[in-house]
C-alpha cells in the first residue's frame, strides 16, 4: 500500500519493464491469494483467482489510472474476481459440505487452531456482500474509506454490512460454544 | 427487511452496538467513548456483546495469512511473460478490442487458464472419439488450435494408447522453463512418474491438476502425480545455477494404470 512505490512499478510495468511487474507480483502476490482465499475458503479457487487477476491486471495496466491508489484497483479487480468465482461454483456444481469446506486438504487440517477454523466456518455462512467487508477489514487491514473506494460502496454502507457481519459471525460462533457466554442471549 | 432483524434479536439497541463496533474500530470521538463507557457501566447485556464482539474482531485480526501454493509465483509469472509475448503492454488502437486473451479469461470454463483450456480442447475431443484411442490427428489438433503460440516451443513428445491408459506427453520450454504438458484418460487410477535427477533441474509446481482427484508427491528428482479419468496438467521444471548443457541425459517418464506400467519413455531437451 505504498502509493508512491506503486505508482513507480506500475509505471515501469507500463513500459514492459519484466523486473517491476516481478517486483509488482511479488508485492501483491500473498495479500491477493489471502483475500480470495478467505473469500472462497479453498485453496485452489484462491489460487486460480490469483493467476487471473494478475493476467488481468498486467492486460489492462495502461488503462489504470493513477489518480486511484494501485492497492484499490488490484484488490477490487481481486474482489470481483472471487465473487465471480463464487458464482460460478454455485452455477457449474453445486459443492457438497465437505468440498465447500475450507478444511478438506491435509495442509488446511493441520494449519489452524480450532477456533481459527470455526471463525473462517461462520465468516463462510456470511453471505457474499458481508464476507467481502469483513475480509477487507479485518484480513486485508483496510479503513472504511479503502473498502469504500474498492468496493465502490458509500462508507455507510460498509460500516453497516461490517456491524451486521460482526454480529451474525458472533451468533453463529457462540451457538456453536466458541465464546464463553451462550448463558446470554445476544 | 432491516439489519436488525437479519443478525438476530438483541437486548442491546443499535445505537450501542453502532458505538461499540465503532469503539472497535477506534473511530469514536472523545464525547463518544465517555457515552459509550457510561452505557457499558449500566448494562451487563452491553457489556457481554462488548466483550464477545472484542473476541471475535481479536481473532480474525488474527487469523494467520495462508502461504500461497509454492508454484504459484513462478505460474503466474510465466503466464503473465507468455501473455505479453502475445500481446505487447504498450496500449495500442487493439488495446480495447475483447482478444483470443480476454475471450477465454471471461468464459465459463476458464477455472484454470490455459492450462485447462487446452484440457477442453482435449475433452471435446475425446468425447467425439467416444471411447475409442486418441489418434496422432485428434491430439495434433488438440493442440494445435488455441495453444498454437501460448504453448511454448515443442522439444519432445510421446503418445501411447493401450486398452486401459491413452496419453500423451508433451516437452515443451517456455518462458526459461521446462514443462511436461501430460494428457491422460483412464477409467482406473493412473500414477505418472516423472524422474528428472542429475539433470540441473528442480520442480517449479504443477498447474491444471483436478484438485478432487489428483495428489502430488516431489522428491529428490521425482515428481509422482496421481489421478484418474480425464486429466491435463503441467510440470513446470526449472533449471538450477549448476544445469550444465553438456551434461544433459534425458527426462524418464513412466505411467501406472491400476499399479500396472503400461509405458515408458525418454523425453530430450533438444538445445
């Protein structure tokens, strides 16, 4: 996310320097893969996201316009593109339970605490819309401004699906007991 | 249907959940954080969606980031190379026209980029060869279409059909590496050995591996994928600082159908 840094790579990118779009994937590379992970909770699918959206970006890197922060565009080009995904999914083959599941390969098994995964179970039950905020939020560190400006959404709006997002992933989290006070309804 | 009635019925008004999750966030002004610790004083229920939401927010903030595959960077850079091959970055009067680029990234079955558009390309053709073998003409053309130029450069093949296992196994380089480009159909288990010891080379990844059926073992020299039906997927190699041309022997490569060898061969990086 530093503004100035990336106007500079993308202006080398522009004129096909290899060395800055290598130094562009390497900078953006992990936060884009975890972004779509935790938006499709599947290994695979945040991987082939991540291919795409760098062939997308490196296709219309001339068309960017660098009034807009670089980390906005990539990450809303990210967004869309795990959404799409999503859709997809949903249309080609419906997934059973356990192929939907985030834990299905032996590395997520031994990757997460318990609670890590219950969290990443209840952040999956959200739907698309509240999924999106949270991820941006809370795993890609962005303020409401920079949701609002990648998700092209009034900050009104993302503090709201964010506070609604919050609560059902806390209802869903202490009816599953992960937080000690189920003795309270909430 | 209003936000509160979606995320379930709560003691706490929503004026002190839209100060708490605010508080969280650290966007409260000075007079705001003093109401919000009033409230938070005079109401036991505030306080225990005060702490749950704390929990929560803490835990995700927390949750560790994932370690992207290992092929990965190397994949992408390689796509993103041959793309530019294609289509040079410096905008020109095509710059907006939708290409053979654009088309396949924005269709249905582009899961997997090129790799599985081949696989496509591949699939039709075998269900227009019903069961019968892949024939030299079907595989040519297979990829010949789409792939012709994104494939790389050809520097070894090999192709066998046998009554449980057809295949076909393409050497290729591309982008400053080496691929096996493998064609599979079975109706049982296959297993492809691919043995690239002493060669001055290590495994970059693997891409277009059905992830429900396919698994993946490297070692030392060995890359050992399982699978079964159709399947079409790349090896990526790459060769190390100590690859010396004059040292070369050949790529061995074996395929098991249900555990049986049902073919061998050598495959030669031709200079």
């Amino acid at each position: 996310m530093h503004k100035d840094k990336d106007a500079a790579l993308v202006h080398d990118c522009v004129r096909g320097d290899r060395t800055a779009m290598t130094q562009l994937v390497n900078q953006y590379e992990r936060p884009v893969f975890n972004a779509a992970y935790r938006i499709l909770g599947n290994t695979d699918d945040a991987a082939d996201v991540t291919q795409t959206v760098f062939l997308k970006v490196f296709e219309h890197i001339a068309d960017y316009d660098p009034k807009f922060r670089f980390f906005s565009w990539i990450y809303r080009i990210s967004i869309n593109e795990a959404l799409s995904q999503v859709k997809k999914r949903r249309h080609q083959e419906p997934l059973a339970d356990s192929q939907a599941s985030p834990w299905r390969s032996p590395e997520e098994h031994l990757e997460s605490k318990k609670l890590c995964n219950r969290v990443q179970g209840a952040l999956m039950e959200l739907n698309e819309d509240y999924r999106t905020v949270v991820v941006l939020k809370h795993m890609s560190g962005c303020s409401y401004r920079q949701i609002s400006e990648i998700l092209q959404i009034p900050e009104k709006t993302v503090k709201s699906r964010l506070y609604s997002a919050r609560q059902l992933m806390k209802n869903s989290l202490q009816a599953t007991g992960s937080y000690g006070d189920t003795g309270r309804q909430s | 249907m209003s936000e509160h009635t979606r995320t379930g019925q709560s003691p706490v008004d929503q004026h002190s959940l839209n100060l708490l999750n605010r508080g969280i966030d650290g966007e409260l002004s000075t007079a705001e954080r003093a109401e919000l610790d009033e409230l938070l004083s005079k109401s036991a229920d505030l306080r225990v969606v005060s702490e749950a939401l704390k929990s929560l927010t803490s835990t995700l903030d927390g949750l560790p980031e994932r370690e992207p595959p290992e092929y990965l960077h190397n994949v992408i850079m390689s796509r993103v190379l041959a793309s530019q091959e294609q289509a040079p970055l410096a905008k020109s009067s095509e710059s907006n026209k939708p290409g053979l680029f654009s088309a396949w990234l924005s269709a249905p079955w582009a899961r997997t980029g090129l790799a599985v558009a081949a696989g496509l390309v591949l699939t039709v053709g075998i269900y227009r060869t019903g069961s019968e073998n892949l024939s030299p003409e079907d595989t040519s053309s297979m990829t010949g279409t789409i792939m012709k130029d994104l494939k790389g450069t050809l520097l070894d093949s090999t192709q066998f059909n046998t009554k449980w296992m057809n295949g076909k196994a393409d050497l290729l380089r591309k982008s400053g590496f080496l691929l096996v480009d493998v064609y599979l159909k079975s109706d049982g288990q296959t297993v492809t050995n691919l043995d690239f010891s002493g060669q001055g080379l290590e495994y970059a990844g693997i891409n277009g591996l059905q992830g429900q059926t396919g698994d993946v073992v490297t070692e030392n020299g060995l890359v050992s994928v399982s699978s079964s039906g159709q399947q079409h997927y790349e090896l990526w190699l790459k060769h190390t600082a100590d690859f010396q041309v004059d040292s070369q022997t050949p790529l061995r490569l074996e395929f098991f159908a249900n555990d049986v060898l049902v073919h061998e061969a050598e495959l030669v990086e031709t200079q």
